[in-house]
C-alpha cells in the first residue's frame, strides 16, 4: 500500500489514499478491570479519527499517538510536504476486519490541495496493535 495516499504526485493527481488513523485509544475499563471500555471496531475508529485529526492539523503528537512504532518519524518528518493536502476529513469508516494483532478497514476521505477543488478517496488502511491499536501505512 502506498504510504502516503493523499499527496499529489508529478501530475498533481490524488495518489492513493492510505494516511490516516490512530491516536488515543478509548480509556480503558473501571479501576478493578483491564478490559477496555470498547471493542477493537470502535477502538480502530477512535485511532484512525485521531490520525486523520494529525494530519489535517499537522499535529506531530496525534501523529505519534496514532502511528504504529515502524512509521512514526516518516510520519512527522513529511507532514509539512508541500505534497501533502491543506486539509483532511474523515468521511467514513467501513469494513472493519481484525485478526490477531492485526487490523483493516476501508477508509473514506476528503482532502483540499492547494487551489484545488475537494478530492475524495476509498481506501484501506492497515492497523497494527501496539499499545494499543495503531495505523501502520507501510
């Protein structure tokens, strides 16, 4: 999967879309339990909501909260790329699949380039769990 779906290429067309999701999970059981309060579907969109939530405000510490360890410094070292989009919203989360320490889900996005009008792009997203569910865009 390409890593960074939303910046513009050569021809200034959308690439695919692939950068988004993770942050804080959702806060874990009362004090006398370790279970989290919800289930990996709705932990998964909480985290890709926080990712996408980083890269629209170029916020490095959503990006760190959401990124699986592999990705994290790509992550913040290109968030300021003039490729990348103005703007990020999360449209729609779908498909959610887990297995194991592993997760995907179709993710749907629109994003603002510079002068442009709106794209919107249909992708899935790959998740890993690390402390925690993470996005993992290799």
């Amino acid at each position: 999967m390409n890593r960074t779906p939303l910046r513009t290429g050569a021809a200034g067309t959308l690439g695919t879309l692939g950068a988004i999701a993770l942050i804080a999970l959702a806060a874990c059981g009362n004090a006398t339990s370790d279970a989290p309060a919800t289930g990996p579907e709705e932990q998964i969109k909480q985290v890709t909501a926080t990712y996408v939530q980083g890269q629209s405000g170029k916020d490095a510490d959503k990006l760190r909260a959401s990124s699986c360890k592999e990705m994290i410094d790509q992550e913040i070292s290109t968030m300021n790329d003039e490729g990348n989009p103005q703007s990020v919203s999360l449209d729609d989360i779908a498909e959610v699949k887990v297995d194991g320490d592993k997760a995907t889900a179709k993710v749907t996005m629109t994003a603002t380039f510079a002068g442009k009008p709106q794209q919107k792009k249909t992708g899935t997203f790959e998740y890993v769990k690390e402390d925690g569910w993470r996005v993992c865009l290799r």
